[in-house]
C-alpha cells in the first residue's frame, strides 16, 4: 500500500518503519519541510520519502495522523482526506503535557468533525512509541503478540488496519465503534499505556 504519515516524530517516525520494513511504500512529513527529515528517511532506506502533509494525504491509499492533536486545525484541507482510510494515532494533550477535558466527547470524534468524508480509525494511540518500536513479534501465535487497539465505524477500513497491523507483528484488537471503543483507548483508561497481549487485552475488555 502507499501510506502518508503527518507527523514524523516517536510515532508517526516508528510507524514509518515499521510499514516500510513490511513493503509499504511510505511517504512522512513534519512541521517544518521534507528538508528536515533527510536523516530519518536515510535511516529507514529504500521505500519511503519525505512530502508536505498536503503531499502526504495525496500520496496515502491509508493516512496516519501522528501529530499533536492540539493542533489538528493546521491539517491540510478536508477534501484531500475524503474516501481514504485515516489513522487517528492522537491523544488530546495540551502543551503541557495535561489531558485535554473534550467532556463527553472523543478526540477521534472531533477529528471525524473535520474531515467528514475520511474513513476513520482510532489505533496505535494507547501503545507507547518504545513499546511499537521493540516489540514487534512475527513469529508464534497471535494471541501472544503485543495488542494494538482499534476502534472505527466502517468495517472496510477496520480490516485495512487490523491487516496492517498483523503485517507490522502486533495483534489487532477492537474496542468498538469510534464513540464507545474511543472512549475505552482514551489517555488514563485501562487500556492506555499498558502493554499487553491480545489474549490479555481480550480478557480486560470482557
Ligand atoms: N509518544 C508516544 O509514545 C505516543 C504513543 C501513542 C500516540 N501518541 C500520539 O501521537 C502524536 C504524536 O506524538 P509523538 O510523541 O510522536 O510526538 P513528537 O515526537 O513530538 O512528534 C510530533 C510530530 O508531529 C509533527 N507536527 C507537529 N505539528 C504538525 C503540523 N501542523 N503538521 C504536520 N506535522 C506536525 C512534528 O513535526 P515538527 O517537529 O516539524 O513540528 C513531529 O514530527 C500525539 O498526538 C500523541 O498523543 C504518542
């Protein structure tokens, strides 16, 4: 698949890796240029370069949004995301460092708002980047891999992800729809930050 990354830093870097080992080909992009991001694509090789996030929505048949979600309001233009599988990895931090009170509303939810048209996904949002970054496992049973929660409304770009997810060495786990599986991946829930197994992760979620 081609996958374009906004944000190229402990997350959206790690994912870009991660996918491009796998045999995706990758585009990344930051803040400040594709200048700026020579050393991670020399670092990572052959399939993946650096793009402007407008050229990384263009680029991606799949979307990660690996950026602060303080600042979702600097996203390229919501057209470019319509019919695309977008990965919401965000949590609602504020710049320091506190939890973002959104009430009874999800992060997701309000990235949803914005870009009416994209084919949500919340994941990777509750694993911490060390945890990605070492802990992949393609070997032995999935239900002893290292989970990564899901939770969307659309049952095609549910299963885009969860495919990408085993390509990477990790275990797909649901959580539910956008709203209520949302809630579950929220910073401070049970599931957050907390490594664990698909077979463990099952088990809480029961
Ligand atoms: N760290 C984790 O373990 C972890 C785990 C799961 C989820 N997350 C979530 O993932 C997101 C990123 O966290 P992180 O730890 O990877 O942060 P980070 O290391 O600080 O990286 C943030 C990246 O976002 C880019 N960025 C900032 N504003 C942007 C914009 N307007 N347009 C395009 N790119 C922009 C930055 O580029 P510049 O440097 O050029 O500004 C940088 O590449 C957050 O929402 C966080 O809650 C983090």
């Amino acid at each position: 698949m081609q996958i374009g990354i906004i944000g190229a830093g402990h997350i959206g870097g790690t994912l870009a890796r991660l996918f491009a080992n796998a045999g995706h080909d990758v585009a990344v992009s930051n803040s400040r240029g594709p200048d700026t991001l020579a050393s991670l694509v020399a670092s990572i090789g052959g399939n993946v370069h650096a793009e402007t996030p407008e050229g990384a929505v263009k680029f991606g048949d799949v979307i990660v949004l690996g950026m602060p979600w303080r600042r979702i309001d600097e996203l390229p233009p919501a057209e470019g995301f319509a019919g695309k599988v977008v990965i919401d990895a965000m949590n609602p931090y504020s710049a320091t460092g506190h939890v973002i009170d959104l009430g009874d509303r999800t992060s997701s939810e309000e990235v949803a708002k914005r870009m009416p048209k994209a084919r949500l996904v919340k994941a990777f949002n509750t694993i911490y980047w060390k945890t990605l970054e070492t802990g992949s496992r393609l070997q032995g049973p999935m239900e002893d891999r290292q989970a990564i929660f899901l939770a969307a409304d659309d049952p095609e770009a549910t299963a885009v992800v969860a495919k990408l997810i085993e390509q990477i060495g990790f275990a797909p786990v649901h959580t539910g729809s956008l709203r209520e599986g949302g809630r579950r991946q929220r910073p401070n829930s049970s599931l957050y930050g907390r490594p664990m197994t698909a077979r463990q992760a099952r088990d809480l979620l029961r």
